[in-house]
C-alpha cells in the first residue's frame, strides 16, 4: 500500500472513529484529549506535560474555521433541552433503567463533555479531572454497571472501545485497508458509506466481551441488548439534530493527522488495553466465487451461535461472484458458517446486504452449516432479514407418530424488519441432510411438518443423503419414512401400486378414508390442482384467484390459486372454474406438461411427432395438442393399445401414476 493510500486509510479511520465517538452517550470526555493518545495509561495523567504538549500539537494545528466549528458544537449542545436529549440517545437509554435526576446528570455530563471539545483549545484542561471525577458521573456509571452486571465501568473504558489496539478505530483500518482507492474517493463524500464501515467495525468490537483483550463496554452493551444498530443509529441522530457534530470531529481528526501524520494501517500508538488486543478476525470473501467462508465470524454463547458479518465483506463477496459468472443471472451467494456446536443459530442479514444483493442482481443467499441449508430469495424483501434455526428434539417429531424419522428436527424461524414473518411470496428451499436411513426406503421419505401436534407431508427431492423442499411458510421440519398403505389397490397394483404409495407417501394425494383409495374412481379438476401443486412443491399461501365459483374457505382454494396464477390451469371463463368437473386425459395431460415446463423452463419443446403413435391422436382437441405431445415427449404419458384416449375422465390411479413420473421427471 502506498504513503499516500496509507494515510488516506488512517485520516478516515480516525475521523470516522472521532465522529462514532461524539455519538457515544457520555463519552465525549476523552474526544479532545485522546485522539491518537497511547492508552488508558497516557488517560490517568491529565496534568503531565506531555500529554499536555500532545493535545496542545493536535490544537495548534486547527485553521481558524476549524476552531469556530468546536464553537459552534459547544454552544448547540449547550442549548439541548432534557427531551431533545433523551430523543436523540433513545436507542441506548431505552436499555437503561435511570431516574429522573440520572437522566439530568446524563445531559449535563453530555453537556459538559461536548464542551470539552472547546475549552481544551482554550488550554483549560483542568476541565478534563473535574469531569472525570465528578460525584454524580461516577455513580451514573455506577448505576449502568450494576444494570450491565460488569464489575465497574469508567471513561477509560469507553476509550478502550473507541481506541484500544481491539476497538473501533483499529477495526475501522482493517476494514478501510482493503479499500482501492476510488473506493476511498467515494468514502470520504459518502456518509452513508461511512455509516455502514461504522456500524460493521462496532459490530466486530461487541464481539470483544470474553477472553484475553475483552473490552468491559463491549461486555456492558451486550448485557443490556444495546445493539450495534442502536449505536450507529444514535450516531446518526447526534449528526441530524445536532447540526455541528459532525464537523466538529472530523476538524478534531484531521488535527490530529496534520501534527502526527500517519504512516502505517495499524500503528502501536493506536490505543491500547493494557492486556494485548484481540486481533480482528479476517476472512477473504473474494477466495471462492459463490461460497463465502464465514465460520470465524460465528459467536457462540451458551446454546445460541450469532454470525456477524461484516457488510462491506459480504458486497465483496457478491462481486466476486458476478466477475466469474459475466451475463448469468438467478446467482446465489452461500454463506458458509461450517460446524456449528450451537442448539440456536442465528444468521442476521442487514438490509445494506439485501439492498446490495437486490441491485446486484443476486437472486438467493444461501446459509449452510452442519449440513443443513436454507436458500432465501432475496428479491421479495425490504429490511433486514434474521434466519434462525433451532435443533429441536426429537421427541417433537416421534412422540406425534411411529413413523421413522430420518433427519434431525429443525425449527426454522424469520424475521424481516424485525417482525416474524411465516409466509412468502417467494419459497425459501430447505435442504436436510439425512440420517439414520440404513433400512428405510427412501422413495418413501418426505418432509414433515408439525402441525397442532399432527404431521403434515410435503414431500421434497431427495438428493443423496440430503432432501430438498421449498417451503412458503416456516414451522418445524423433519424427514420421516411415510409408508401409506392401501388396501383396495390390488386391481391396479401391476401398472399403480407402487405410484400410488409414493404419491402418497409424499403427500401429493390422498386416501379417501379407512385405508381406501379408490384407484378407479374419477379425479376433479380442483383434486389434480392440488395433486400437482403438492406434488411440484408450487405451495404458495399469498397466490389469490378471483374465480367466482372458488370460495376462499374452499380446501382445494390455495391450489387453485397457485395453479391459475401460474397459468398450469385455466378457468372455464374468466370468472368461472368448475371445481368439481372431471378431468379428461388430454386435459390432465396439458396441466402437467404447463406444471413441469413452470419448474423445467429449460425442458425441450414437445415433439408434434410423438402423437402419431396414437391411432386417436385426431380426437384430441386442438387447445390441447401441444400439451400432450409435450408430455408424450417426455414419456409422462403412455397410451394403451395404440390409443391414448384422449376424452377419457381421468382415474385416481392414472393421476398418481403421472403425478409419480413428474416427480422424478429430469
């Protein structure tokens, strides 16, 4: 790297850390005293000379409108009412339990900080002691101490947050070194790139609370559910309505810079702890275009494992999947965590990740760890996304049946907004690795779901020792041997039988009651939709239909919606479905090949050959033809006796015979 980009590096990590810093509730203390100080050691000597001669270098090299930006911060905050106050810091305070007098000592105390920032240029720093070791500070942070169940919290501490060899400041210049220059460019005039460096640097800094270098404010905040969104967003808030901020800290910053220019990306004077600082965890998210190792950004405590990202990494890792896949699009990102010990996993992505991905052209991120993945359509969203999945036991699963389970029982949950969501408009796909499958016939596995203290199947591919199902909503899952036996199906046993117990078995059709199924009797137009719906994993709960003779409460109601909306199906008229019509052979026929083409849009045409083998292939009406040649093509269905009997109604066991071959259609 470059002097110049090196210092580049350095003057944005310092202004941005000093800006963060002004920001932080109580913590302007050490703004002007100990921007580019050595540590908390050099922060007890107030009175020694050379520190005294350091802060007096760094404000020497103030231009006269940098000083009437000090002046101007002091005096606005000076004129802060309590309710401005307590608005602006209200993503902190919220989590901290204080009276009203603790409130008027907060503002006051923030008040007297923020002056600071002024009356050190007038070369009073006594004013720095007094603030110090005012009575009423010291028992406010006594207060949040207690609250945050840490031994003691102190101004030093803040330092170390903001300015230890582990805190802001040093995550800001690994974060920045990485940067190319035009990048650097952009940062400098974009506050909201600025912003979103902030927030990932206090992201990595919060992870600091355990193990040698643990920072106590790191410690303190994830005591009291202070996040780093609450942080950056007081940041913002001081910046908005406090007019002067900004510019007051970055005057403060390039000071500094101008009377100790930097030279290296993580000098030794950056601040430090005392105990050695904890290295920041570094991944290459460019190393494998498409999969994104972050296992070392995975924070476990006590059952609950939390990936951190950083969200300039995860952009990274998005171009570098679109610089090796030029022109392709339905892209996906897998963010790999690997093993994780952990009962409840947690995988935030920010809305900066969703928006990026979105803009990109990113159709899917993928989560995967231990095996598992989960595969979420990014394009439906809005805000940030939370995905978490929680290792059930299971006994959820086994002591609702006999069947055999064959994976582990997993609870998915997701959050958009920070609100539950249990529908989407666009399916997120699970992929369950197998286990214990040793005897079991795994055309009979299916994916189950708990309902009111009842399975409910739905099928999914299996793919080697994993199955796949798309979901459009989230619940508990697992994979069970689901053998449905039927005891009326000898007659169609040759040609159906084992059709009708794998449909079945995956939840694509049912029995009609007392272990029947009725192989001969005729299917409905409303019973194929939903025969095809189920059996393609097409199940959305937000399609709508506005067919006349479709009651919303209907049962076959959502399939016909998917299958309409999807074009697979289409009404008699506009407003008019016939639910409960027969379906003939050519018609049930076309539904599939529309059904198959909706999942397979890369699947060869149909040949209009392929009709010839039927001595009837005349009798199939016009409307239809392309449907069946196609489903012919594909051998999806067979004729008999030279025929295929086009205006036929359809049987139970001919529908489950080519629900079956579409099932394993490739």
């Amino acid at each position: 790297m470059s002097l110049k980009k090196k210092l580049a590096v350095s003057t944005l990590a310092a202004s941005m850390t000093a800006a963060s810093f002004a920001g932080f509730p109580f913590s302007s203390t050490g703004l002007a005293q100990h921007l580019g100080l050595v540590g908390t050691a050099a922060a007890a000597e107030v009175g020694h000379q050379a520190v005294k001669d350091k802060i007096t270098a760094i404000y020497k090299n103030l231009t006269a409108t940098e000083v009437t930006y000090l002046k101007n911060y002091s005096d606005e905050v000076a004129l802060l009412s309590q309710t401005k106050f307590e608005e602006i810091f209200k993503p902190v305070l919220k989590n901290i339990k204080l009276t009203d007098p603790e409130k008027e000592t907060s503002l006051k105390l923030f008040k007297s900080v923020s002056s600071v920032v002024y009356d050190v240029y007038a070369n009073d720093l006594d004013v720095l002691k007094g603030i110090r070791y005012d009575e009423a500070n010291v028992a406010l942070f006594k207060t949040i101490a207690d609250q945050a169940n840490v031994p003691n919290l102190s101004f030093d501490d803040i330092l170390d947050f903001f300015f230890a060899s582990n805190g802001v400041e040093a995550e800001l210049r690994t974060l920045l070194a990485n940067k190319s220059s035009a990048d650097l460019v952009n940062i400098v005039t974009d506050p909201a790139s600025q912003k979103t460096l902030v927030k990932d640097a206090v992201y990595k800094v919060l992870d600091h609370k355990i193990g040698t270098g643990a920072l106590t404010v790191s410690q303190a905040v994830y005591n009291l559910g202070i996040t780093a969104d609450d942080l950056v967003l007081t940041l913002d808030n001081v910046n908005t309505e406090i007019k002067s901020a900004r510019k007051a800290a970055q005057s403060l910053a390039l000071a500094y810079l101008r009377a100790y220019p930097l030279t290296t990306t993580n000098p030794g004077g950056s601040g430090g702890n005392g105990g050695g600082g904890t290295p920041a965890v570094t991944t290459n998210p460019t190393a494998t275009p498409g999969i994104y190792d972050v296992s070392k950004l995975v924070s476990i405590v006590g059952d609950k494992a939390t990936l951190k990202l950083v969200d300039a990494d995860v952009i990274k890792a998005f171009d570098a999947l679109l610089a090796a896949n030029p022109g392709k699009t339905g892209l996906t990102l897998t963010l790999n965590l690997g093993t994780v010990n952990a009962k409840v996993v947690e995988v935030p992505l920010s809305k900066a990740i969703i928006e990026a991905a979105k803009a990109r052209g990113i159709a899917n991120i993928a989560v995967t760890f231990n095996g598992l993945t989960v595969t979420i359509p990014v394009s439906q969203f809005s805000d940030a996304v939370t995905l978490t999945v929680t290792n059930e036991a299971d006994t959820t699963v086994t002591s609702l049946t006999s069947l055999k389970l064959a994976s582990k029982v997993y609870s998915f949950d997701l959050t958009v907004g920070g609100v539950k969501t249990t529908t989407f408009k666009q399916p997120l796909t699970i992929k369950l690795p197998l286990a214990n499958t040793t005897g079991l016939d795994k055309e009979l596995l299916s994916v189950s779901k708990v309902v009111y203290k009842a399975l409910e199947f739905h099928g999914g591919v299996v793919d080697g020792e994993y199955i796949v199902e798309p979901r459009d909503t989230f619940s508990t899952y697992a994979v069970v041997e689901n053998k449905v036996n039927f005891n009326d199906v000898a007659s169609v046993q040759a040609w159906a039988g084992r059709q009708i117990q794998v449909v079945a078995a995956k939840g694509a059709i049912e029995g009609v009651g007392a272990s029947k199924f009725a192989p001969k009797s005729n299917v409905t137009r409303a019973e194929f939709s939903k025969m095809l719906i189920r059996a393609l994993n097409l199940e959305n709960s937000t399609a709508t239909e506005s067919f006349g003779d479709v009651a919303s409460t209907a049962w076959y109601a959502p399939y016909v919606a998917v299958a309409a909306e999807k074009g697979i199906v289409t009404g008699r008229s506009a407003s008019q479905f016939d639910p409960n019509a027969t379906i003939t052979r050519a018609e049930m026929a076309t539904m599939i090949a529309r059904a198959v083409k909706t999942v397979n849009p890369q699947a060869t045409a149909g040949d209009a050959s392929s009709l010839t083998k039927f001595a009837d292939a005349a009798k199939i009406a016009a409307s239809l033809k392309d449907g069946v040649a196609f489903a012919a093509s594909h051998n999806l269905v067979i004729g008999n006796a030279g025929k295929f009997n086009p205006n036929n109604t359809a049987t139970r066991a001919e529908a489950a015979v080519i629900i079956y071959r579409t099932i394993n259609f490739k």
